[in-house]
C-alpha cells in the first residue's frame, strides 16, 4: 500500500467524494460505479461530482483505499458509465420530448436542457462522446440523444469510446498526479476547469477547419 495523503477539497457537486469513496470501504469501487451509473443515466444526477469522483478514485487506487487495482478499476467504472448513458438514451427514446417539458426544479433544469440541445447542434453525434467532459451536459445528452431519435447503433458507438475515454483519462490523471500531494491537491480544485480547457483545444481545431472549408466551397 502506497502512503499518501490528500487534503479535504471543497469539490463541485454536493458530495466529497474522497469521503464517500474512503467511508465504503471495501466497496468504494462499488459505490463508484453506481454514482457514475446515476449521472449519466438518470435526469436527477447532474449534482453528482463525476469528475472529481473518478479523480479522487485515481488517487486512493493509488493509496490503497480502493484495493482493486487499475486493471480492474477502470472497465469497471466504463462499463457502469456507458450502461448508464444508455439508460439515458431509452428514456428519452421511449418517452420523447415530454420528459423536458415540465418546471425547472431542484432536480431538473430547463437551462440546462437547452444548453444540451445546442452542444448537439454544434457537434452532432460526436458530442455524446464530447459530453463526457462536460459536467452536467453529460447527464442530459444521452437522454437528448433518444429524443431525437440517433440511431442506437451510432449513440452506442460514441458512447462507448466517451466512457472509455473520460474514465481512463480522469482516473489515470488521479492515480499518476497522486505521486506528487501539492500538485494532486490543485489538480482536484480545478479538475472540471482542466478537463473543459482539453475538450476546447482539442475542439477548436476541428471547428477552425470546418469553418474554412466551408468558406472555401462558398467561394466555389
């Protein structure tokens, strides 16, 4: 068991999630992977700290709080997310646009459900596996996917590449920054600003060249 041990941070959602990982126990992955499952598979779980609950899950992998190792940690908690999405997209499939037409609530918000819409417009069907790196956009993208209507085939592909990629990256990012305490600690204040900052370099290229081939086929 590694030695290591990270300050109490104040974290995006309404749980801290090193808490709830370490109080499990033996079933911190367990716990993990239904918090994941929540998030992205239910309209009431864009509260939860997704980002911060996977980086902190690198970290105490690495300190021996969660006792499985990487190999196992990770498909797992895949695995948890994109079954989750695909929930997401069944309910939105199955009960169409009623599910956003009702009153913004505690555990629901209109706002956001725009915001969603327009992520879709912008990027189409890759922006269920862009979505991944959005809090709150992700736990309302699935379900916006089955609304209208994307093909199963398609959503499921993206999904998976998504939950693969947003588990492997954060809880990787946790586990390797878990070497260095300082560096751990401002990493996990800012993990939702770093992983936006990511998906918009990786993101800007890909709308610059649209945007120059299309005024290219104008001018034709």
């Amino acid at each position: 068991m590694n030695s290591m041990t990270v300050t109490a941070l104040p974290t995006s959602g309404l749980l801290d999630p090193q808490s709830v990982i370490a109080s499990a126990g033996v079933w911190g992955l367990v716990v993990v992977c239904a918090i994941v499952f929540v998030e992205t598979g239910l309209l009431v779980g864009f509260f939860l700290p997704g980002d911060t609950l996977l980086f902190f899950t690198g970290v105490l992998t690495f300190s021996g709080v969660i006792s499985q190792p990487l190999w196992v940690v990770i498909p797992a908690i895949a695995l948890s997310a994109a079954m989750g999405d695909q929930l997401g997209y069944t309910i939105g499939r199955t009960t169409g646009r009623r599910i956003f037409d009702r009153r913004d609530s505690g555990l629901f918000s209109r706002k956001s459900v725009t915001r969603t819409q327009e992520f879709f417009e912008r990027f189409g069907p890759a922006a269920v596996t862009i979505a991944r790196f959005v809090p709150v956009v992700r736990t309302f993208a699935p379900v916006a996917a089955g609304v209208g209507k994307m093909p199963r085939r398609v959503f499921t592909m993206f999904n998976i590449v998504g939950a693969a990629l947003w588990t492997t990256g954060v809880v990787l990012l946790g586990f390797g920054l878990a070497h260095i305490p300082g560096v751990a600690d401002f990493a996990a204040r800012y993990i939702d600003l770093v992983l936006i900052g990511i998906v918009v370099l990786s993101v800007v290229p890909v709308v610059i060249r649209a945007v120059v081939t299309h005024r290219q086929n104008s001018r034709v």
